[in-house]
C-alpha cells in the first residue's frame, strides 16, 4: 500500500492546515487503485470519471444523498479548484471534496 504521507505535500497545496489521518484514511480507502499512475489520478476532463466520483465516493463512500446535481457540482467545484494542475491526485481530489462535505473524520 502506498504510504500517506508522500500525498501530504499536494494535498498541502490546497489546505495548509492538512489533516493527516485523514489522508491516511483516503489512501486505505484507494487502495490499489494509486498502484498505477492512471488511476492514482482523477481526469476532469472525463465525464465518466467524475460520474465515478460522484457515484462511488460520494454517493458509496460518503453516504451522501443530495441530488446529482448537486453533487456534480461539488464535484465541479475541486476539479476547478485544481485545474492549475494537470495531475490531479485521486487523494488530494477525495480529501477537498470530504474536507467541503466536513466528513473528513469518516477516515480517521
């Protein structure tokens, strides 16, 4: 499993006061998926990407339940937030849309 705290750094980019169990509960949560480039990385140019986001981390993980729309557009929102980076980390990506619904502590 990949270790957390070399995320620590990018997520640091976005949120400077970084909660590192919290990452540390993202990276076991992606688990084998940040084994391979691809998709250790959100592509917001996708649509079925970010549908996947929406579907599998808000809507599974998160529990969240707000319209499609909504989550859409938070989804929307960090991808934005980050668009100055071509290499949009899957754990960064999670951490600012957990940190927006404050759920961050669901990965302590």
């Amino acid at each position: 499993m990949a270790d957390h705290t070399e995320y620590l750094p990018d997520v640091k980019t976005y949120h400077a006061e970084v909660d590192e169990a919290a990452v540390k509960g993202i990276v076991k949560h992606c688990g084998i998926a940040l084994a391979k480039r691809d998709s250790s990385l959100v592509s917001a140019s996708d649509k079925s990407e970010l549908d996947r986001v929406r579907d599998s981390f808000l809507k599974k993980k998160l529990g969240l339940t707000a319209p499609d729309a909504e989550l859409d557009a938070a989804v929307k929102e960090v991808a934005d937030t980050m668009k100055a980076d071509r290499s949009k980390s899957r754990v960064t990506f999670y951490y600012l849309l957990a940190k927006k619904y404050d759920r961050l502590a669901d990965f302590h």
